[in-house]
C-alpha cells in the first residue's frame, strides 16, 4: 500500500482535491507501534550477539544443534 502511495508521488506532481492538507501519512497510534519495531530492528543490526550469545547456554549453539539433529 505504501509504494502505491510512493509511486503516486512520484509520478503526480500535485496532490488530488480529495486530499487535504491535513490528512497525516502515519497516525499517532501508528507511530507508537512503529518507532519501537525500527529501534530494536537497528539495535539488533548494529549487535546481533545481544540475542544469539544468550540463546544458547554456555555459548556452544553449534554442540547444542548438532546435539537435536542426532
């Protein structure tokens, strides 16, 4: 839906006369969802390890996974 939207900007140069000034591309409740899905998004691509270092114990996933396939 947001590429569509996109691409309608891209390709028009002025907004239709059903849009008004006012209209917000993401609400308040949206922004609320959002911001913190892209902070732990960056947060885990800047160190990834914060997740896997701790989903393993003792630091040994290859030993544990080859353990499940046995």
């Amino acid at each position: 839906m947001y590429m569509l939207r996109l691409i309608s900007a891209v390709l028009h140069e002025a907004r239709g006369s059903t849009v008004p000034d006012e209209a917000l591309d993401l609400r308040p409740g949206e922004l609320a969802l959002l911001v913190p899905l892209v902070g732990i998004l960056l947060a885990l691509s800047a160190w990834p390890a914060g997740i896997s270092h701790h989903s393993f114990a003792r630091d040994a996933p290859t030993q544990q996974v080859e353990a499940q396939f046995r």
